[in-house]
C-alpha cells in the first residue's frame, strides 16, 4: 500500500534511531513525508491531507509487526532497511557473481576466477552454478535482487 521515495538518511546524525526523510506514496501518489531526527522518539508525519494520514494510520494498525504499538513507524522502518540493504546488494551485483547455498549460514558466496578476480554475472557462469551446485542453490543475487533483499532483511529482523 505505501512505498517510501526521495529517501535522505544522514548517518552521521543518527544517535539512537535513524536520521532520516522521505516521501511516502500510497497507492502511487504523494501522500505526505515522514521525518526522524536520529535522537530516539518516534517518526514524524505530515500529510497532505488528515484523512489520508489517518487511513494510513488505520491500514497500519492491521499488518503484523513485532511490536503491538508504534506500527507505522515498524513499517517505515522495513521499508527503510530494504532500501538500504537493496543499494548495497545492488553495489555488490555490478562486482561479481553473488550467491547462496540451501543450509549455508548468513551471508554470501562470490564466484571468482583464478587468480582472485571477480566472475561477471552472464549466461556461462548462471549455467556454471547451476551445474555445480544444483537444487543445492538457494539464491543468485544478481538474478533476483528482490528475494535476496527480503531473505537479507528477514534474517535482520529474525
């Protein structure tokens, strides 16, 4: 239903909680922005309109988060890590072949040559790792960025 744009997070600001702002979208239109100064508290929101504000606030109280309060603000958070965590495994796709095994322990696996240069991702090394290590391969990050972003922060929120 809602998806973050123009996300600025400042890192070096962040204290306690994420220093950061966005656009938030619902339903592919502006809908308001949220803020956090990085000092602990809570998400700040401005909406465009109160009544969008608090049908947003009202779709939140319905999803599954960790926590049973601050809903919104779990959210926004998740949607936050992905951005992040896609930026850096994209950063890591345009090096080198990416992948993990079924039963490996939390990270990846980089495909490389001899000599210790990085493999491209193309159709010999998709067939190479296919042949080595069969149904054994769980995940190919240059091939499906989006499932190995949500298995990345599944395993954050663990």
């Amino acid at each position: 239903m809602i998806t973050l744009k123009n996300v600025k997070l400042h890192a070096d600001m962040s204290e306690e909680t994420d220093c950061f702002s966005a656009s938030i979208y619902v339903g592919g239109k502006l809908a308001g922005t949220v803020k956090n100064n990085g000092r602990s508290g809570c998400n700040r929101y401005y909406w465009q309109d109160r009544a969008i504000g608090q049908q947003v606030e009202e779709w939140a109280k319905q999803q599954p988060t960790q926590l049973e309060f601050e809903k919104l603000d779990q959210i926004i958070d998740k949607l936050l890590a992905r951005i992040e965590v896609g930026k850096q495994l994209a950063r890591w796709a345009k090096k080198g072949v990416h992948f993990r095994l079924k039963g490996d322990r939390p990270g990846w696996r980089r495909m490389t040559f001899k000599g210790g240069k990085l493999a491209p991702y193309d159709a010999a090394s998709k067939a190479w790792l296919e042949k080595t290590y069969g149904d054994k391969l769980e995940i190919v990050l240059n091939e499906d960025l989006e499932k190995a972003i949500d298995a990345v922060v599944d395993l954050v929120e663990g």
